[in-house]
C-alpha cells in the first residue's frame, strides 16, 4: 500500500495537504482513490475550488481539474455563507503521489 512522506499508510478518506499534480499551488482535500503498488500517480485528492463571482458578470468558467462543472454550488462569502460576494464552489479531483502528501490530523 502507498505510504505519506512520513511512512505512514495512506488510506481512502484521510484529510491531506500537498501539491497535486494538475492544479497550481497546495491543496488541502480528501483521498478517493488509491492505486497500490505504484510509486508516482498513485492518488486521486479531491477539494473545493472558490471562484468569485464578479458583480454584474456570469459564473467564471469551471477549473481544470473540476468535477462539477454544469451546476457549482453558489454560496456567500461572510457571516458564514448568509451575507457578502458571491462564490462558486467546485468540486475538483486531480492525482499525486501520496510520497509527496502530508496527512492532517
């Protein structure tokens, strides 16, 4: 079974953080999917995209790596989601290796 950085196993469902292989910048998101016996490309992380809104403007396109792209949740940005800009939420998936993940406790 694939291992994290620190050599512990990694598993379907733990909380990660770490740069994902098609998506710009680190990630925090959710294992889906494992592929033992594999070094390099052996996960698939899924996490929320924001996009803001612009006043006036149409939804931003989707992100590359998006799952979601014919409905993304809209939401707003203040006093938890009740009050300010709105966003677009997408859910993306993109692969890594889990070698170069660091689990979240």
């Amino acid at each position: 079974m694939p291992h994290y950085k620190d050599g512990t196993v990694a598993k379907v469902g733990d909380q990660v953080a770490g740069k994902l292989y098609n998506s710009e910048g680190v990630k925090a998101g959710t294992i889906v999917s494992i592929t033992p016996d594999q070094e390099s490309c052996n996960a698939m992380v899924q996490f929320t995209e924001a996009l803001w809104i612009r006043p006036g403007e149409p939804v931003p396109p989707a992100p590359r790596m998006a799952v979601n792209v014919v409905a993304p949740r809209i939401v707003k940005g203040a006093m938890h989601g009740t009050s300010g800009e709105d966003f677009a939420l997408f859910t993306c998936a993109d692969y890594c290796a889990t070698n170069e993940l660091t689990k979240l406790e």
